[in-house]
C-alpha cells in the first residue's frame, strides 16, 4: 500500500500539479494512476502527454539510437522549462545521472518485477527450456533480453520489434514472430485478455529484468518544495532500498538501455539482500551470472561489479 502523508493547509492551498508523460497507453496509464493517489491526498492534476525520442524513432533498435535518456529527456525539458511539475517515468528507462537542477523525489510501490514472454500456442512447449519449440522467433530490441534468451536457447532467433505494448502484441498476432517478451508490470496494469496466447512467467531470478523494472520514479525540479512535499504519498521506501542497490550497480557498470545488464535485488523480512545479475558485451555475446547475498548493504555493489567484470 502507498504510504499516507499530512498535508499543510498551504500546500492544499497551492495550484495545479501538471504532470508530465509519454502518451502511449502503458505511461498514460502511470500518470492517472499518480494523478488519483494525488488527488486523494487534496491535490488537483492534470496530465500532458509528451513525445520523447524513442517514441519517435520506432524503426531502429535501442543500441542504434545515439545518446541515453530515450524516452525521458523531453519529458525531463519540460520539467526545466517549468512546463509541467512533475515527470513520471518508468524508472528502467531513466538514466541514472540527471539534470543537476532535477530529482528523483520519490518511487513507487514495485508491480511485479518479471519478463513475461507470450507466445502463440503453436511455438509453445511445456518440457523445453522457457516452454518454447526448437527454432521459432522471438521479438525483441532489448540487448538485455537478447543475451539472456541466447544463453538458454541459442536455438531461438531474437528478431528486433519495436513499439508499445498494444503494438507489439498486435505483431505477435499478426504472425510477424512467434513470441514476444514483454515486462510483467505493463501487462498486469493494463489488464489486457491474453487468453488467445500461451503465457510464460518468468522467474527475475533467473531471466533476469532491467535494473528498478516495475517501478515509476517521480521527477521534479529540485527547488520544487511544494511538489517535493506532494510526491511523500506516492514514495515506498521499502521499494528504494532494493531499487538503489539495482540502479547503483547500472551506474557503476556505465550502462544504459543499450547495454545487455540485468539486475534484481530483494531485501527481504530479515532484512537481508539478496542480488542477481546477468551481463554480456554485446547481445549475442557470452553471459556472465553473479548471485550474492548479504545481511548488509556495505560494499555489496562494488562486490556485485567485481565478480560481473572477473568473469569476462
């Protein structure tokens, strides 16, 4: 559940959060669900939808688009330019160096963490690994799952697909591929009928996710105090303490949406972490697998990145 906050009447006296964020279903569908939890607490909202880069450049694969920050950096100008006051990511895109006069003021509650991948009935298997049939196609632009997908079934030819989630579903169904990858999180929140598609959910310990996949960050101007004040209801602090081992290890391996990395970690009810992650050079690349659990989060991260890079 979000975490309650007493407001000032000050702050119920102030004007309009405007929130900023991509227009596709999944992210309108983000902003809403932050706009309600707002407007719980006394606040008024309305949302703008705004074009970033990677919504734009939709004919070439993450690791061809120059720069970092696809499908935030418009969103993180308008923030500058005080066009709107707070920016609602998916926080697996966000890179994790910003704007020095922006923040991240807060985190949401993790929706599931996983990669689902959904498969036509026809190119499913239930005794093969990741339930798929010998040399069927996999569509996919993320380098990350690319790697980890060749690892298991170096059978399986990834084919690059781009879009948003009702996109890239349509293309499954109109035969272009005979599966997709698609992250648990979106799937769940936009509660969308797969009943014609065989699901396989898998596990993040295994195939492993994006670094803080299944978590929105909040955004704002860093002198923003009365937007700071706001963003408190919608933060999960619980959720920061596994999310930051997983975004300081993104940092620390100078990765981007382009580099094959996956990293999940779960701090669990005896307050232990628990970290595993899986990186190759390039997609197709060998894939090196770390797991390391501690009753502390001293030197986790470096520990983390020394065994990632002795393994090449």
């Amino acid at each position: 559940m979000m975490k309650t906050f007493t407001f000032t009447p000050e702050i119920m006296n102030n004007n309009t959060i405007r929130i900023g964020t991509r227009g596709s279903e999944l992210a309108l569908w983000q902003a809403n669900h932050t706009a309600n939890a707002l407007k719980n607490a006394g606040f008024s909202c309305i949302i703008i939808p705004i074009s970033t880069k990677g919504d734009e450049i939709t004919d070439l694969s993450f690791d061809k688009i120059e720069g970092k920050g696809f499908f935030t950096k418009e969103i993180e100008d308008a923030l500058l330019r005080d066009e709107i006051d707070l920016a609602v990511h998916s926080m697996k895109d966000l890179p994790t160096e910003s704007h020095p006069d922006l923040s991240v003021a807060g985190i949401s509650t993790r929706e599931n963490p996983a990669d689902w991948l959904l498969l036509h009935k026809d190119s499913y298997d239930g005794g093969a690994d990741l339930k798929m049939k010998q040399g069927i196609t996999i569509g996919t632009s993320s380098a990350r799952r690319k790697a980890q997908l060749l690892h298991y079934r170096p059978d399986v030819t990834p084919v690059d697909i781009r879009g948003n989630v009702p996109t890239r579903l349509k293309k499954l169904r109109d035969g272009m591929v005979d599966g997709i990858f698609l992250a648990a999180a979106g799937l769940i929140r936009l509660e969308l009928k797969l009943d014609d598609l065989m699901v396989v959910k898998l596990h993040p310990r295994e195939f492993v996710p994006a670094p803080a996949q299944g978590v929105l960050a909040f955004q704002i101007r860093k002198n923003d105090l009365v937007t700071k004040k706001a963003v408190h209801v919608l933060h999960d602090t619980h959720c920061l303490l596994s999310v930051s081992i997983e975004r300081k290890i993104l940092k620390a391996m100078e990765g981007g949406c382009h580099m094959p990395l996956g990293v999940y970690c779960e701090f669990d009810a005896n307050e232990n972490y628990h970290v595993w992650a899986a990186v190759a050079d390039q997609w197709n690349g060998k894939l090196r697998q770390v797991q390391i659990s501690r009753s502390t989060n001293y030197l986790l991260v470096e520990d983390v990145v020394k065994q990632l890079k002795d393994l090449t």
